[in-house]
C-alpha cells in the first residue's frame, strides 16, 4: 500500500502536522462536508491551525514528519534566490521545494496562496522584476509578521519593492479586495487539500485571474474517494491524506468552475513505511486508497473546448525560453523538441497561442475544418471502426 509522507511539494501553510499535544483528547473536529458549515479554512477551529504553525513551529525542523519534505535540491537559479532571502525567512518555512511555472516570469502578477513567512514570494519577486509584482495570503498572523518584518530588507537585497501580504482565508480571498482579473499567475503548495471548500478556493481564483493567466499549483490526490471515516480522523486530515479529493472529482469540479480543460503537469506516487498509518488503513478495509502528489496547471480560457478536437493546426517552439533551449515541458503529455513541428489539439493551440507563450512559439493551420476528435490527447471515437462492425453480433443498422 502506497502512503503519504515524503516526495510532496508544499507551502508553508501546507502541512498542518497536529502537535502530539492536539492527537490526544483534542477538539479539533475535521470538516468533512463543506457544503454544511461555514467554517472559513481547513478545519472548523482555524485558531488551533494558526496557533500550531504561529507558536509552536519556530523552524522548519520543529515539524513532526518528513510530511512536506522532498529529497530533491532546487535548481541553481532557485537556490540563487533563496541565498538572497532574509535567514529568519528562510527558518520559517515548513516545507521543502517550489511551484512555480517553468518559463519567463518577468513583468508578471503573482498570487501566493498559503505564503507562510514568504520565502516562496521572496524568490518569486526576484524572478518577476521590478515591473512585476507578487502578492502573498496567510491566515497565520505570526508567519505574516514575519514576512513583514523583513519587507525593507528584501526591497535593498533586491534593489526594488514589489511584495506585499495579505492576512485571510482562501476560500474568501473577495474580502482581501484584491482587483478581479489582475493576476497572471497564482501559485499554491499541498494548500488547496487542507480547505473545507476547495470549489470556492478554485472560484476565486477563476476570478482574479487575467484572461490567459493560470493556476499553476501542486497538491494530494488519491485514487478514489477517501471514505468519511478515515476523514473524520485529524492526524491523517493533518497530514494531507484524508483531505485529499479524488483526482476525477477534483477534475470535474475544475471544469465546472471554468477551467475547462485541467493539464496534469507531473505527479508522484506518495509512499511511507508507518505500521500506525498502515494499521489503520488495513482494519477500516482501505488498504487499496493510494495517494499522489502531482501539478496541475489550469487556464482561464474561454476557448477551451471540453475535450481536444483536431483543427489540423500544429505548433513550432522556437527554443527562446532562457533556461530551455532545447525543449519546453506544457504538460505530462506534451513535451515540445525545439525546431519540430508539433500536431496539437485546438486546446494545446490555444494554451500556447493566447497566453504570453505565444511569443515562443510558431504557428501553424486555421479553424477553417473541424477533423474530429484529436486521437491520442485523453479521448477517442466511441463507435466501433467499419472492421469492426461487420463482426458477429454487430449492429446492421437502424435507429434508437
């Protein structure tokens, strides 16, 4: 059985580990049905999330687990910028690793969701420049003031002001009167798995971003339902599993929003050896529950189709991208050689051609003629091909 605990990406909000203070006699009551309460993040008592990573973590080694801990290093040009981070910044944050979308940020508004102390949105404001400008929510008073504190330090580091943090809840960011349409980017690590009401969350970002921005975002997902048993428990909800949705319904409800057509970008299976963990899984009949960590990345388009359709078009990356010369990841089903001429479904094409990729990219085809669904890209025809059909017990025909 694959369980959680090692290889996810997280933000500094993103692992509420409960303190072996809270897992006996707590009143820590996890929300399981978001639609019956109006519980603001996470669980039902915020204060005791705020007070765990505001009072009792001083340091990311205070953390319980190897949770939100990954073995692998940043890239050079990351580890650059995390060198040019206030200490008392960097000690403050409780996870390990970075999400942020692989090509040029320069100029761009950026969004952190569940920005801690701000490490993250201290390396994305070196990354967007002085003509950009990065904006980080926390609901932990303690971690803000943090990343308050050191907003000068950072503004003579950097030689240019472009940060500022907001105190509030994702599931209501409308109340941080932040301006509708005006962020290119929103970013958020395992942050998204530990709120009540994810559909809001992934609403209120549909609505703070610019046309053509995305969601770029990293989090658990497991591979069915988690059963409310296993939700109600705090230690596992704690730790990201049982706050996980199922990947298909996690899908479903990102179309439903608006985001039409969701792009997995890499994943991870989660895996652990805890007795206790397993233990629990195995006498409650869940031993087949598997979890991932994986990337989503989601484009507020309004031409997205609900499935890829071929218009005969294909694409040309021009190798422009600084750090990729040689090829540019879109998702884990598109990898773009630099100089090949790429078919992309009318989707892809309109991933790459009305969002600030475009300038890397060539162009080719119309929309003149539809060629029907793009084989290969996640759908097919249904219908059984001529061959197939003359078959025994194939249908002759007739209608319904």
């Amino acid at each position: 059985m694959k369980l959680l605990l090692s290889a996810i990406f997280l933000s500094a909000a993103s692992a509420f580990v409960v303190s072996p203070q809270l897992r006996a006699g707590s009143s820590l009551k996890v929300i399981s049905d978001p639609s019956k309460t109006d519980a603001p993040l996470f669980v039902d008592k915020t204060a005791s999330v705020s007070n765990y990573y505001g009072k009792e973590l001083t340091k990311s080694e205070d953390l319980k687990t190897n949770a939100c801990c990954t073995a692998g290093s940043p890239p050079d040009y990351i580890q650059t910028a995390i060198n040019n981070i206030n200490p008392e910044v960097v000690a403050k944050y409780y996870g390990c690793g970075l999400c942020l979308p692989q090509y040029p940020l320069e100029g761009c508004n950026m969004l952190d969701l569940g920005c801690g102390a701000g490490r993250d949105v201290y390396i994305a404001s070196q990354l967007v420049g002085p003509t950009g400008k990065v904006v980080g929510v926390d609901m932990t008073e303690e971690q803000l003031a943090v990343a308050t504190k050191h907003l000068d330090y950072h503004a003579d580091k950097f030689g240019f002001s472009n940060v500022e943090f907001r105190q509030g809840y994702l599931e209501t960011l409308a109340d941080l009167n932040l301006e509708a349409g005006s962020f290119d980017v929103i970013i958020s690590n395992c942050v998204i798995n530990l709120c009540s009401d994810k559909e809001a969350v992934l609403k209120e970002c549909l609505n703070l971003l610019k046309p053509g921005g995305e969601l770029y975002f990293s989090d658990v997902y497991a591979n069915r339902r988690v059963p409310q048993e296993l939700q109600d428990d705090e230690v596992l909800w704690g730790e990201c599993l049982s706050g996980a949705l199922y990947w298909n319904d996690f899908e479903n409800m990102a179309r439903k929003v608006g985001f039409t057509d969701p792009r997995l970008v890499e994943d991870d299976p989660i895996t652990v050896q805890n007795a206790g963990v397993e233990r629990l899984f195995s006498s409650t009949g869940n031993d087949a529950l598997e979890f991932y960590s994986a990337t989503y990345r989601l484009w507020k388009l309004d031409n997205l189709e609900p499935y890829c359709e071929d218009y005969g078009q294909a694409v040309i990356y021009k190798g422009s991208m600084e750090r990729y010369p040689s090829g540019w990841l879109l998702d884990k089903h598109h990898f773009f050689e630099a100089g090949k001429i790429h078919p992309v479904c009318g989707n892809t094409y309109n991933m790459l051609h009305d969002t600030k990729l475009k300038e890397h990219f060539d162009f080719v085809g119309t929309w003149d003629k539809h060629y029907g669904i793009f084989e290969g890209c996640g759908s097919a025809i249904p219908f059984d091909s001529p061959a197939a059909s003359t078959g025994k017990g194939a249908s002759t025909g007739g209608c319904c």
